[in-house]
C-alpha cells in the first residue's frame, strides 16, 4: 500500500492503448495516447505486483518529472519486485545494485582500468549508466560510496579523471531502504535525500490483498521470472521523452505556484522543526503537481494537484528537533498540519 492518490479515469487501465512502436522513428503521438501508455506500464506491473498501485504511480510520476523515487518499507513488501517489474514493462535498460558496507564509489560509477594491450588506462562503465538503477538497501553502505550518486542524480553525469561522462537519459534512481532495521546501515546524507523527488512508504498489505498475494503463488507464479509471469515493456524512451515534454508543457498560475511557496515556507516556521523544507523541495513540488495533473488530464494544475503530492515530495525533506522525536511527533502529521493552516487560493 502507498500513500500516493491514484490516476482518474481518463488513464484507467481498462481502456484500449494504442500499440506505439518501442523502436525507429517516433510519430508524435497525442497526449491521451501517452497516457494510456502509460495506463498500459501501470498494468503490466499489476501482472507481478499486487496492491502497491500507489507506489507505481509515485513512480510514472517520478518519471515524468525526471525525478528519482525512494521506496521505504519493512522486508517483504515487493519493494525490489516494485521495480524490476517497472523496468520489465519498459523497453529502457535498467541494472541493480545491490548496496553494502563494502561497496565502493567505483562501484557504482565506474572506474579507470589498465588496458595492457595499449598501455592505457581506459574508463569502464560503472551500474549507474543506465535509463533505470534500482539502488537496493541503499542506507547499507557508507556516506562515502553514497555520495558517489550525488552528482549523477543532479546533474545527470559522472566525473572521472577531470572528464565529465554524460548518463544516459531517461535516466531514475529508484532506492530501497529497510526504516526498521539500523545495525549495518546508515543515515542517508541530507543532501543525498533532498535529491530524491519523492519518498513513498509501502505499508503491510491488507487481509485481501494478501490473499491474493498467496493465491499467485500457490498458481506457480514466480517473482524471479517476470517473463514468466506476462510483464512484456509496452513503453519506449521516445514515447516516455514525449510524455515528459507533455507534462511539463502543464500550466501554473501565479497563485497555485504561491500556494506551493507557501506550504513550503510553513514548513519552516513549524516548532517543531529543525531543518524545513528548502527551495529545492519546492521545485520538486510543482515539477511532481504538474506530472499528476496531467496524468489526469488536467491543461494547469489546482491546489488539489499541490496538496495530493505534498506527503510523498516534502516528507523526507524535513528534520525534526529532537525534543519532537521524543514526543512521537512525525514529519507526516507535520505536513498534514500545515496542509490544514495554510490558506488555499480559490
């Protein structure tokens, strides 16, 4: 389960979705032929992953705002099936990582290697040159190796030897992370987490959705074999850099975009936090409200559109005082209150 709101109708699953080519030259293909493409990623996941529709949403979101998404949840809960599952029903390539305490940046990013046979050092692509990274219990290695994704997820590119290495593009980090366990792991940096555009929680399923869960395995199906299981891409980066154009393309008027300015400096001013929300946040705020106004079809966004994405894009932004930790203080009931004090245009 997610906190994430869910797309309407006019990209419900059940409508006819045009069969767009996933290679060669690309038509320019409408903005309701996007979406029901994007309908169709929604329901190829549904092939492996049941009752996570929010977190796949956060995730077509995550996309479309050229943002990068962390999953936290307790073990079990389909975080890393969530993904491999997205990827699957992508025609982009996509590679895993699996983070631990002995992982090196090099690791990650690539490296410079010898080449005997010219003498040379020659740089090896690292994991990170890929469209989708699915960065697997990221909070399991050091700060150090963390930091090593810092400038691949702002600034889209590595470093190595004074070169700069564009990545590939579309290009998402999608980050696992265990919010229960912290022997062996460690704290995210708060610079690393301000560049996640958005943090969503999956919960433990409710009682039919994990009879459900049971009943597809007691069919046979197999969460290590996703071709097994019918998930086939229906989604290329042409028709995927059409939708992030489309969506940008949504308006803003000059009091919705307030609005979100408003909500963001409230986090500021609350007692009961040390570090609000910065000007990034913000961004990542209308970036993420245009992406889901026009999933739904939407010419400009409204502060409904601003309010829906308000949780997932602020929640990991925030740092509490230690005395409201110690009071049960959450940073959700933080937002859920300046939600309801911060007035909202008309």
């Amino acid at each position: 389960m997610s906190d994430m709101p869910q797309p309407s109708q006019t990209a419900g699953p059940n409508q006819a979705a045009p069969d767009l080519p996933l290679s060669g030259p690309e038509p320019r293909a409408s903005d309701d032929e996007l979406r029901q493409a994007l309908s169709r990623v929604r329901t190829e996941v549904g092939k492996a992953v049941v009752g996570q529709d929010g977190a796949v949403t956060g995730l077509l979101i995550a996309l479309l705002a050229r943002g990068h998404v962390l999953l936290e949840g307790v073990p079990g809960v389909a975080k890393t099936l969530l993904v491999r599952s997205l990827a699957a029903a992508l025609s982009l390539d996509t590679k895993r990582v699996q983070f631990t305490p002995d992982l090196m940046p090099g690791d990650v990013t690539g490296s410079l290697v010898y080449d005997a046979r010219s003498g040379e050092f020659q740089f090896r692509d690292g994991p990170v040159f890929t469209n989708i990274l699915l960065a697997d219990e990221i909070n399991r290695t050091p700060p150090k190796t963390q930091s090593a994704l810092l400038e691949a997820m702002e600034e889209r590119q590595v470093s190595v030897d004074g070169l700069s290495r564009p990545l590939p593009d579309p290009f998402l980090v999608a980050a696992t992370m265990n919010p229960i366990e912290y022997e062996g792991t460690y704290m995210l940096p708060e610079a690393q987490l301000d560049r996640f555009l958005l943090k969503l929680t999956l919960d433990i399923p409710e009682r039919d959705i994990e009879i459900q869960v049971l009943a597809r395995h007691a069919a046979g199906f197999n969460p290590r074999d996703l071709v097994a299981a019918g998930v086939t891409p229906v989604l290329g980066a042409a028709q995927l850099h059409q939708a992030q154009a489309a969506a940008g393309r949504v308006g803003a008027s000059p009091d919705v975009i307030a609005y979100a300015v408003d909500l963001a400096r409230a986090t500021r001013q609350s007692p009961s936090v040390k570090l609000g929300v910065s000007p990034r946040g913000s961004t990542a705020l209308l970036a993420s409200a245009k992406a889901w106004a026009w999933l739904n079809g939407f010419a400009s966004i409204t502060p409904d559109h601003v309010q829906a994405m308000v949780l997932p894009v602020l929640r990991h932004r925030i740092q509490l005082r230690p005395e409201a930790e110690l009071e049960g203080v959450s940073v959700d009931t933080i937002l859920r209150g300046v939600l309801s004090q911060v007035q909202v245009p008309i």
